[in-house]
C-alpha cells in the first residue's frame, strides 16, 4: 500500500505526513501478544458484523416504508421484487442474530481469560454497554417489518417496562408513542434503530477499540506483571493476525449465506392487532430472561433479572484477583459456567414453554413454567 | 282602595277557572293518568305519545273527569274483542290523509283479512288469533325502525313466538311447534343475530307482516328467490322446475328445509335426493357427478389456496398466483349455484376450466421454489471458493512466518 | 530452494489472492448495485397501474387489470374511464361486463352493479369500490385504493 512519489510529494509539502505515517505504521504493524489465537477473533467479527449491518441496513432503508400501511409491504417488495433483496435482507437478519452470537463469545473469551482485569476495567464496561446497545438494536429492529410476530413480541416486551415500580408505566407509553403498539410505536423505534443507536453504538465501538489499542491486549500474566511485548515473538497485526482473522472470516461468510439459504427469513403475515397467534415469545436472545420473570411476581421478577446486567458490569470490581489464567482462577471461572449454564437452561426451557412437542413418539404439552404434561393419546380413526 | 265590583271578580273567577280546567284537558295532566299509572309510563315513551296522541284520541272519555264516570261519555270505547281492536287501529292507519305527514302505509286492514290471522278473526271470530296489538304492543307501541319496537327484526321471532312458539297453542290448531327454535338454530337467524345482517330474513320477510300467510307450494321459489335470485333463475330451467309446477315439489323446501334451514352444503345430495330418487340409479349417478364436481372442486381450491398462502408467508412472489386464485374461487361458486341445473354437461366445463386455473397457480408456485432450490445449489461453488480463499491466507501467513525465521 | 523458486512461489500466491479478493470484491458489489437499481419503473408504493392507451378503448368497452395482485375493471363511458374493484361485495366471485345491460354483472349469483359501482340487484350487499383513474399523455392509468 504505497502512495505514489508524485502525491505523497504534494501532501509532504502541506501537511506533516510524517506524523500520520508513523501511526500507521505502528498501528498496521503493531506487535501483539504471541497467544493471540482463534478465540481472540471474535472481536473483530462482531465489527464486521456490525459494519454488515450498517451497509446492508442502509442498502434496505432504500426501500423500506416505516408506517404501518406501507412497512410490510415494502419488506414484501424487498423480498419479492428487488433483485437480491431477499438476500440483503437476509444478510441483515442472520447477520443480527451473529453478531449478538459473537458479542456474546467475544464477552465470555474476555472474561474466562481474565482479560477484564486491571487496567481494561473501562474497556470491560464499554463492552457492556455494546452488548446492551446490540440487544437493543436487536430489539427495535424486529419490530420494523411489522408482521404479526414482530407486533406481538414488542407489544410483550414493551409490556415488561411497564412493570419497572415508579417510573414503569411512563417508560412504557414513551416506549410505546401511546398506549398499545401502533404507527407511533413503529415510528419511535424506527429512528431509535436507524439514527440514535448507529451513532452511540459507533462511539462506544469506537472508544472500546482505541482503549485496547493503547493498552494492546491482554494475556495471561498476572495483573501488575504485565510485560511488553519482545518485538521478535509477537505477531505483527497486519499482515499476519489479520491473515488469521481472514480465514474466520471465511467461515463466517460460509455459515452466514448457509444459514440464509437453508434457514430464510420468511414475511410473515401482516401485524393484525385484534387477532393474538399462539404461543408468541421474544427473540432467542431474550428467551432466558423472559422465562426467568415468569417465576417471579412482576416487581420481583424485575429485580431478578436486573441481576445479571449488574453483575457483568461491575465485575471488574468485584473480582480483584490478581490471576488471569483459567486455571487459577476457580471461583470466577466456576461462576462464569455456572452463569452460561444457567442463561441456556432457561432459554431452553423458554422455547420449549407453551409448545406442544414430541417426546419419544408421545406427546406433550409445555407449560407457561416449562413443566411438561403428557397429552392424552388421538384415537386412532 | 275602591272595592272592586262583584260582576268582575266573577268573571275573573270563572275566567281562572276555565285556564284551570283547559289545562287540565292538556295530555300530560289529563285525569286519566291519576288512576292508570302503568299505561302512563307506557305511554309516554310510545310514537303515539311522540305524535301528540293522547287516551282520549283512542279512548274518548271525559279527561276532565277524575273518576270512573270520566267513562261514562257516548264516545267512550274500550275495545273488548279483537274484530274491534283492528277496526279502531284501522280508523286512523287506515286513513289517508291522515297518515300522510307521516309517510305511513294505509292497507294494513286489508291485507290483514287475506292473512290467516285475518281469515281466522273475521270469518270464524277467533279471539286466539294475532291482531294489531299483540304484535306492535299497546300502549308502549315504538316506529318499526326502533330497535325496542316489538316489530324490529332483531324482536319479530320473540314477538311472533309469543303464540307460534306455545306448543299447547299450536297443537290447537295442527300447527308444528317447534318453527321457532327451528329458525333460531337456522343459517338465516345465525345471519340476523350473529352478523347482524338486517336483510336476512326473519318471519316476517317470508310470510309477510300483515298478509301473513304461508306461501303455497306455488309460491316457495318467488320467495326465496327474492333474495337468491340467481339460484332461482337457474332452477326455473331445470327438470325439477316442471315437477315444481305440477305440485309434486316444494321447490327450494323440499331440499333446503324451511325455518332451520342451514348454509348449504355439499353434504346435502347425500340427504335430500333420495327422499324421491332412492331407487333411480341414473338420477343418483347424476346426483354423484354433481356431488363429486363440486366437492373435489372445493377441496382443490382449498389446498391451492394453502399452498400458495404459505408461499406468500414465506416471502415468494405470489401476486400472479393470487390473482389465478381468485378466478379459481369464482369457478368454484360459480358451481355452486349452478348445480340447481342439474345438467352435469353446463358444469363440466366450469369445472374444467378451474382445473386448469388451478394446474397454472400449482406450477407457478412450482417455479418458484425451483427457484429456491437453485439458491442450495449455488452454495457449492461459493463454499468451494470460500475454502479457498481460507487456504490461501493460511498458506501465506505460513510464508510470512517462515521468511521471518531466520 | 533456491532464491529464484521462492520468489516465484511467493508471487505466484500474491497472485491468486489478489485475484481471489478482487473475485471476492465483485461478489460483494454486483449484487448491490443491482439491488439499488430500480426493479420497476415505480417502487413499492406502488401508485398507479397503466390500462392501455385510451385510443384502445372504444365507448363501454372494458379491460381487466392488477394491482398489488387485486383485480380492477376498466371501463370507457361517453363521461370519461371508470374503474371498480372487480371483486364482487356478495361472495368474492370475479365480476364481469354485461355489454347488453351495460352493468357490472357476477357470473355467480347474478349480482348487478350500475356504472357508478352501486348494486342495482341481487345479493350483493355494498358498492364496488372505485379506483381513480386519469388519462395522461393518452395513457390510461389507474390508481391504486
């Protein structure tokens, strides 16, 4: 990447490029820690993936309609008359449930490698923040096509801030534009989804990656006897990390046009607010704490599940141990598995809640609380 | 002060209580409603009421009268029997001048005397009959357009089976006892009630109000073919029509049944042909033909209509597809109405052109999911160069990493 | 191996990766640039339909269309072009025109309507909604709802 003589000539001569030169140098080629593997990609990942986002949402905002005449049929053109639509509008679906799949990795790579630990503690609760600002990302965007699932769900969803003592009922009708889900509703999460979160999510990003620039990444020394990194073992960022990065980077494209191509986004039927499908449930990425605050009396449930976002976010606080390995770190590691295992069960049993499956040819009805019933037997005809 | 003279104060006297008693002729403080409380506030809410009717306009009597001899005058009348009741009603309704500011009809008596009721009343003096007050109330009388009017469609089976639903009654006079429930459990009641359709037919849409008769056996298909004229037109052309004429068929009730007539069905060849067909296999072979046509029919657009519904749900292009299906639908009711024919050979091509409505939606919808299935395809070839890609910035990290050993 | 192998051997696999990017590059911008470019004269708020020209149309002569997959009778009168949702208010079926009566008419349980869409007889209980309809540039269009 050379610039020719004659240009960089002319720019010598009115600004100091030398300054600019050496950043990039250094930058491009900054050393990192020779243990950066395949589980330190993600980070990059869920850029990428949020740069996919940005383009392909813009690519889709060429189309779409935001009100509730024209929402869904402009997702039908998308899907049905405009070349490639179903693909960009693929890309941006699967690529949403990616990249909340790859914040989420990249967030428990960071914690069971300790990496939150002094002095990243602020890079950890940026991070946070991302993760906070992707599930909501998330969240407004599912409303936008205005199908009957999105509608249902965010009138669900929307229904849990009501819930928050004080100040819930007044979040709610401010969430909401009213008092149910409606063209306000649309309107409100539409510029939430394509205008406010774009520019904080980029500052957070933004902030979080020059963070880690200064202080480079982190490795498995102790906190406090850190070493620089020897220039001769660690690995230039550019070429040789961002080769590595490449070849993930393959494998996401393949699972990404895999997953759009096996698993399509379908339309759905148009949002119909007197008619209520059966069995509606928010997101898989909400699937753990909606099935959490069934359990619970609102307030309490409310409370509950406030647990959790807490925790991560002052964790680096909480944990002042010195160790960053895995293996020397049991209570932190045990609490991390603990916590996964946890938010999986409980999705689990949130999906399979109000859903009548087949068990071993038998079959049966989940419960609101996931507790299975055995249905009786069809007579045979 | 000077004394007034005697001659004035009593002329003012008598002056007072003139006023007085003048106003005691007005209607709201006539004599009557002292003792009849109950008739007053049925009145007062009445249209009689509204137009400026009082007792006395029906009644006669001395309204000044505040006790029983109020009765006593020449034009006192107090109905006793039902001949009376109607000949009162009719010597206002029946008036046409004066029921003109009111836009009202003026041959209720006489197209109550052709009515059974009327025949009934007038011929035989039987007290038992309906008359003009037991369907539109007495002194609580409302316009028919008022949805508390005894008369509003919503109300006419409660009215009428006041004495048409009393079995005891009906037995009297070998009439069936059960019309009332039957119609409540009807498609056409289901129309009234629960669409709340006020075109569908109640009692009084079929067998008339005040003509109330029910229509001969010549005349079933003129009244069901008011409103299903279409079906009516195509059974005129038909076999069937000629035996309809020579009494032997009641036209639209023989197969439809009358008061609890249910939304037609396929499932109505299998009942009704054989009540005079039972042992005419050419006419059953028919009957299966008409039968199948429709059924198979019905069921093709049911599972096109499936199939394209949930192409349309999945996101695929299916404004062509729905357009095909709509024309197969107007094929299908087509069919429908026009099995009243019962000439398999007119049927036939509708049937066949939905076919071919239905084989076009069938394969487009087909095409589309080739195009689909394409879409699996191409992922080999994007697989295959992805893989490559991988190796090759493998292969050149492994090159940077060896040219940096020394 | 000697020098002159490994530099062929490196710029023999510069090559191909540049050319696999460049590749990766192209598959990555056409399908964009077909996106954005417009599938259809008019996007999806889709405004109006073309009939024809006008001069296709003699007095009372009719035309069937589709808009957002829904059809729409056309018709020429001595006033001007009207058009009528062509789903009849009764049952759905498809109407048609009934040249001899110059009505509206369903084939299924002979429902009528009169030029101005209301129903003048049989079954079928509202009037056929209107689309508006202008003549411009000698084109017929119709628009939708």
């Amino acid at each position: 990447m050379k610039v020719p003589p004659k240009i960089r000539a002319w720019l010598a001569e009115r600004y100091d490029i030398g300054v600019v030169e050496k950043f990039a140098d250094e930058q491009l080629h900054k050393p990192l820690p020779a243990e950066t593997g395949f589980w330190h990609t993600f980070g990059s990942l869920s850029l990428f993936l949020f740069l996919n986002q940005v383009v392909t949402g813009i690519l889709l905002m060429v189309y779409y309609r935001p009100t509730t005449n024209t929402a869904f049929e402009s997702v039908r053109f998308i899907m049905t008359k405009a070349h490639f639509g179903w693909l960009i509008r693929g890309l941006h679906a699967w690529g949403a449930t990616l990249m909340i799949l790859c914040v989420l990795i990249h967030m428990m790579r960071t914690f069971f490698m300790g990496a939150y630990k002094k002095p990243r503690e602020l890079t950890w609760v940026l991070g946070v923040f991302i993760f906070g600002c992707t599930v909501t990302f998330g969240f407004t965007g599912y409303l936008l096509p205005w199908n009957q699932l999105s509608y249902w769900a965010t009138t669900v969803g929307t229904e849990i801030t009501g819930a928050i003592p004080l100040a819930g009922q007044y979040l709610k009708v401010l969430l909401r534009g009213g008092e149910g889900v409606t063209g306000e509703t649309l309107a409100r999460f539409y510029v939430l989804h394509v205008v406010v979160l774009p520019w904080v999510l980029t500052m957070l990003i933004a902030t979080h990656l020059f963070l880690m620039r200064v202080q480079g990444l982190a490795t498995f020394e102790r906190v406090g006897e850190e070493k620089p990194i020897d220039k001769g073992r660690g690995i230039p960022f550019f070429p040789n990390h961002v080769l590595k990065e490449g070849v993930v980077f393959c494998l996401l494209i393949g699972a990404l046009v895999t997953l759009i191509i096996f698993w399509p986004v379908e339309l759905g039927e148009k949002a119909d607010p007197l008619v209520t499908p059966e069995g509606i449930k928010p997101e898989w990425y909400f699937l753990s704490t909606y099935q959490l605050l069934k359990y619970f009396p609102k307030t309490l449930g409310l409370f509950v599940s406030l647990i959790p976002p807490l925790l991560l976010l002052l964790w680096p606080f909480l944990d002042r141990g010195r160790e960053r390995h895995p293996k020397k770190r049991p209570v932190a590691v045990t609490i991390g598995i603990v916590a996964v295992v946890l938010a999986l069960a409980f999705g689990t049993v949130g999906y399979l809640s109000e859903r009548n499956i087949s068990v071993g040819g038998h079959p049966y009805h989940f419960d609101i609380y996931g507790v299975p019933h055995r249905l009786p037997e069809q007579p045979k005809r | 002060m000077q004394r007034v003279p005697q001659r004035r104060i009593h002329v003012i006297a008598i002056g007072c209580w003139l006023l007085m008693t003048s106003a005691a002729v007005r209607a709201d403080s006539i004599s009557c409603f002292n003792c009849h409380t109950n008739e007053m506030h049925q009145f007062s809410a009445s249209a009689h009421a509204q137009a400026g009717l009082n007792c006395v306009d029906c009644h006669g009597g001395d309204p000044r009268i505040a006790d029983e001899t109020a009765h006593a005058t020449d034009n006192f009348k107090r109905p006793d029997n039902k001949k009376a009741i109607a000949e009162l009603c009719a010597s206002c309704h029946g008036d046409v001048r004066r029921m003109n500011p009111y836009g009202l009809p003026t041959d209720q008596l006489d197209r109550y005397k052709t009515s059974k009721h009327g025949e009934q009343l007038f011929t035989h003096n039987d007290q038992k009959v309906a008359v003009c007050t037991d369907c539109h109330g007495v002194h609580d009388i409302l316009k028919v357009k008022s949805p508390q009017a005894r008369v509003y469609p919503t109300n006419i089976p409660q009215t009428c089976g006041r004495c048409h639903g009393d079995a005891k009654l009906m037995q009297e006079y070998k009439l069936p006892t059960d019309i009332i429930t039957q119609y409540q459990s009807s498609y056409h009641a289901y129309m009234v009630f629960e669409k709340g359709d006020l075109s569908a037919p109640t009692c009084v849409t079929c067998h008339g109000s005040h003509g109330a008769t029910p229509p001969g056996t010549a005349q079933v298909g003129q009244v069901c073919g008011k409103c299903h004229v279409r079906q009516r037109e195509l059974f005129e052309k038909s076999p069937h029509a000629e035996v309809a004429a020579a009494g032997l068929f009641n036209e639209c009730v023989s197969c439809h049944g009358n008061h609890g007539i249910q939304k037609a069905s396929v499932e109505l060849f299998a009942k009704t042909c054989v009540q005079c067909h039972a042992n005419d296999p050419k006419q059953l072979q028919l009957r299966d033909e008409l039968a199948g046509l429709i059924h198979r029919t019905q069921v093709d657009y049911t599972n096109a209509d499936t199939v394209v519904h949930d192409a349309t749900v999945r996101g695929l292009a299916t404004d062509d597809e729905q357009l095909l299906l709509q024309e197969a639908k107007t094929q299908v009711t087509q069919l429908e109405a026009m099995q009243h024919l019962l000439a398999a050979d007119q049927l036939r091509p509708v049937a066949t052109r939905f076919d071919e409505i239905v084989k076009l939606t069938l394969a487009d919808v087909a095409d589309l999911e080739r195009i689909e299935r394409w879409k699996r395809h191409a992922l080999a070839p994007i697989w295959a160069f992805l893989a490559l890609m991988a190796i090759l910035f493998w292969a050149k990290r492994r090159q940077l990493e060896q040219g940096r050993k020394p | 191996m000697n020098e002159e192998q490994r530099i062929s051997r490196r710029t023999f696999l510069d090559w191909l990766l540049a050319g696999g990017l460049l590749t990766w590059a192209v598959a990555f911008v056409a399908p964009v640039i077909s996106y954005v470019w417009p599938a259809q004269r008019r996007g999806p708020s889709i405004q109006t339909v073309s009939a024809g020209k006008a001069d296709e149309f003699a007095d009372w002569q009719t035309k069937m269309v589709a808009i957002a997959g829904q059809p729409v009778i056309v018709v020429r009168t001595p006033q001007g072009f009207r058009a009528f949702s062509a789903i009849c208010t009764h049952l759905g079926c498809i109407v048609g025109w009934d040249a001899a009566r110059r009505l509206i008419a369903c084939p299924c349980h002979a429902g009528f309507f009169d030029i101005n869409g209301r129903p003048v007889a049989g079954p079928p209980p509202r009037p056929l909604s209107e689309h508006a309809v202008a003549v411009v540039n000698g084109e017929v269009l119709v628009k939708s709802a």
